[in-house]
C-alpha cells in the first residue's frame, strides 16, 4: 500500500525556505512517527535536507529521489525518474510495509496516481509560504473517511474515490 503523509496550513502552504515554516508542532510530530515507524519513507531531496527532520529518519527504511545519490549519503536505497513508477516497485519490495510519500510537493504531485489515501495534518494559520499542496487535486481524487480536530492541528485521512 502506498500512502502520503504531510502537514499543511490554512493556504496548503508545506514550505518557506525549504522548512517548515511553523513553530514545532509535537502532536503532528507524534502522529508523523506513529504512523511511519517501521515502515517506509519515500522523500525528494528537499526533505531530506530539512532542519526539522534527522536523516535518515529512524527505524524506517529511507529512499531518496534523486538524480545525485552522491550528494546525499545515507538513504537505503535511491531511486529517479518516473516516480509513480518507481513507488510501486518500491511497495511491492517491502511486502507488508507501507510505503509512506512524505514530500516534498513535486513528489506529492507526481505520486498522486498511485496513492491509495493522503494523511493531512492542517497546521491552522497561513505561513505565507513559497510551496504549496494542490490541495484541490487531493479533494478531487480522494474522499476524506477520518478527522480528528485539537486547537494545535486538525488530522484528516483521504481515501482515493477510484
């Protein structure tokens, strides 16, 4: 099974700078980890590099997007072009795993055809920031099943319609 994990704000914003841009939220942290834990991370280079996140992520087999594997030691295993592709050859070689899509938004937006359900933390506010989720093709192509709403971030699940 292939799945997407990512937060978002009010404007779908992910990133400003290449980072989070909200103050650490440690209930999405912790719902990142539960969810993720044991199983696989699929990222593009830009999370890898991310402040907010050690990598490689622990206790999770990391792959990494990209065209240079040298410039990014420490993955499991690299994988490029045709992403859709890709992550249901990496799905079928983890058996009983569930390969996890955590970002970044090209990522997401290549991945969309082959994610079976989109797990969103919205981050409330507007971040202003200079990447966004499209989150219209989300809620075109998924169908939200599960929402959980605290003051510091509400969790939603989408399950894909076709």
């Amino acid at each position: 099974m292939i799945k997407a994990i990512l937060a978002c704000d009010d404007a779908g914003g992910i990133a400003l700078n290449g980072t989070l841009p909200w103050p650490t939220n440690s209930k999405d942290m912790k719902w990142f980890k539960e969810n993720t834990k044991g199983h696989v991370v699929v990222m593009g280079s830009s999370t890898w590099i991310d402040d907010h996140m050690p990598s490689p992520l622990p206790l999770r087999t990391n792959i990494l997007i990209t065209t240079r594997p040298d410039d990014y030691p420490g993955a499991d295993r690299y994988i490029n072009g045709g992403v859709a592709h890709h992550l249901c050859l990496v799905a079928d070689s983890y058996p009983g795993l569930i390969t996890w899509v955590i970002g970044g938004a090209n990522v997401i937006e290549q991945s969309l055809e082959v994610i079976d359900e989109f797990y969103l933390s919205r981050i409330p506010g507007d971040y202003e920031c200079d990447t966004h989720l499209d989150l219209a093709a989300i809620e075109s192509e998924f169908e939200l099943s599960f929402k959980e709403e605290h003051p510091e971030v509400t969790f939603e699940i989408w399950k894909k319609t076709s």
